[in-house]
C-alpha cells in the first residue's frame, strides 16, 4: 500500500473525521458550521480537520470577503485511490472464492 493510502485510512478511522468528509460530500463548508453540526468545540474541531488536511482528504480556502474564515472541502485524489485498493481487493477475494468454490464442486 502507498503512504497516501495509509493515510487517508488512518484519518478516516475516527468516526467524527468520517461524519466531516460525510458532510463535506454535500459541498464544502465552514469550519464552525462542520463543528457545530457535529457538536464539538472548535479546538476538536481544528484538530480533527487539521489531520484530515495533513491525510489530503481536503483542502481549504478563504473567502474574499473574510480572510479569517475557512472553507472546507473535500479532495477527490485520495478517495479515487482508495476506491482503486477496494475494488483491486474485492477482485482479488472474489476470484479466491470462485475459485474455492470451483474446487469443492468438482470433488466427489
């Protein structure tokens, strides 16, 4: 596996890290919108969206009009690639099984 995989799993092992890149599918979004959404305070909030930066799962942005505001959003990249890993393994156990499968019904 590549580190960028083994990042993107990493960050979406937490469940509130999951809940922010469901939220994110819908468009991007304020930090305090996502925080409040999920109800944590805005030091976890940071927290959380700081690893899922780092992990690449998304970017963000500041508006013109206020330059103190984050917008979040979600990158494509990393859950192309980790889609990519799932369905190369899910094709992999699914010949194994067939396979298996094969092998039982030719035995007598």
């Amino acid at each position: 596996m590549s580190p960028s995989l083994d990042r993107t799993l990493s960050a979406l092992a937490d469940p509130y890290r999951r809940q922010v890149v469901e939220l994110l599918r819908q468009g991007p979004r304020p930090a305090g919108e996502l925080a409040r959404a999920l109800g944590l305070s805005a030091p976890a909030m940071s927290r959380h969206l700081k690893t899922l930066r780092e992990s690449g799962l998304v970017e963000d942005s500041h508006p013109g009009f206020d330059a103190r505001v984050r917008i979040y959003a979600l990158r494509h990249e990393p859950m192309s690639e980790l889609m990519t890993w799932l369905q190369e393994s899910e094709a992999l156990w699914s010949d194994q099984l067939q396979a298996f499968k094969a092998h039982l019904e030719s035995e007598p």
